[in-house]
C-alpha cells in the first residue's frame, strides 16, 4: 500500500495531519479517541528497511477511549514506535523517537485481578478504568531506540533518553536520562 492510501485511511479515521507527512510503509494509526493530530513535516517509519536499527514492527499509533488524545508537533520522527493513549499523549516539535519505543500513557491492565478477570471475560477495555495519566514529551528531544516512556511521565525540552531507559517520572529540560529506572546523569549545557 503506498502513502496515498494510508493518508486517505487517516483522513477516514479523522486524523489531522500537516503538510508533507512522509511515510516510510504503512503504520498502523486507529483513532476511537477524542483526536490525533500530526504536525507538518513529521516521518513516520514502518518499513524494515527504513531504519537500519532494524524495527520490530510497523509503527503504531492508537486513541483508544473516547476522551483520548495525541498531538505530534512539527517536524517530529518516529521508526516503529508505538504511541498508545487513553488520556493523552502530548510530543513537542523537533522531537526524534529511536526504533521500537513505546509511549504508553497507561497501565494496559487493571491493577485488582477481579477487574483483570472481568476484562478477561467481556473484552470490551475501551471503557473499563485502567490507571491512566497524561504524558508531556517537549520539544527538541531525542528518545533513544527500545525506550519504554510510562504513564505521568514529563520530559523537558531538549531532553536526550538513552537506548533501552524505562522513564516515568518528570525530568527537567536538558537532561540525560538512562537506565532502569531512568535517572539523570547529567544536563545538557546550551
């Protein structure tokens, strides 16, 4: 499937995008949220090819509840990603997303197992209360490849995360973030 296709699924679903969206295969983007706007100039990878940190998987982008959103800002890149809101998801400007993160603004699970039995059973977790908390990516940032940036989590401008760093939390801007947990290192002089 070539880009035009996928830009005519995204008009379908109700997706804004800006002008010269380019994508490199074909992501995967659902919206039953509230709204996912993508900025001008953004690149969005899916293709194995397009990255040669190699992807696992195409990229994803998901609205999931009815009050969920995503804003992307301009000139933001993505390979493989997964941005999955149920509350929002919010990535500044000039922002660089490595192969294979995941941003992820919830739990994906309740934490009472006699709610996870209930979900089991009904299938239907569009609706049903899972922890969820708003994620602030600013702008200028680099997210380093297999990054996992958990619900609540802030990231100030200019921010740099290393590869493989599990992030939650709020981190001011020009920070170095690594590790599991993720903690600064050191700040970017400007």
């Amino acid at each position: 499937m070539n880009s035009n296709w996928a830009k005519l699924l995204l008009r379908l679903q109700k997706v804004k995008y800006g002008k010269k969206l380019l994508l490199k295969g074909v992501p995967l983007i659902i919206n039953h949220g509230k709204s996912i706007e993508i900025g001008d100039y953004v690149t969005i990878k899916s293709s194995i090819f397009s990255n040669l940190a190699g992807l696992y998987s195409r990229s994803i982008v998901v609205a999931r509840t009815r009050s969920a959103e995503i804003k992307i800002g301009n000139n933001v890149g993505m390979s493989g990603a997964t941005i999955y809101a149920r509350r929002g998801i919010y990535i500044g400007d000039n922002t660089q997303i490595g192969a294979n993160c995941k941003i992820l603004d919830n739990d994906f699970h309740p934490l009472d197992f006699n709610s996870r039995n209930i979900l089991s059973r009904e299938r239907n977790e569009a609706e049903i209360e899972i922890p969820s908390k708003e994620i602030y990516i600013g702008a200028n940032c680099f997210i380093g490849c297999n990054s996992i940036i958990l619900k609540g989590t802030k990231l100030g401008d200019g921010s740099v995360v290393g590869a493989g760093a599990v992030v939650a939390g709020e981190f001011p801007s020009n920070s170095v973030i690594v590790g599991n947990p993720a903690r600064v290192i050191r700040t970017i002089d400007q």
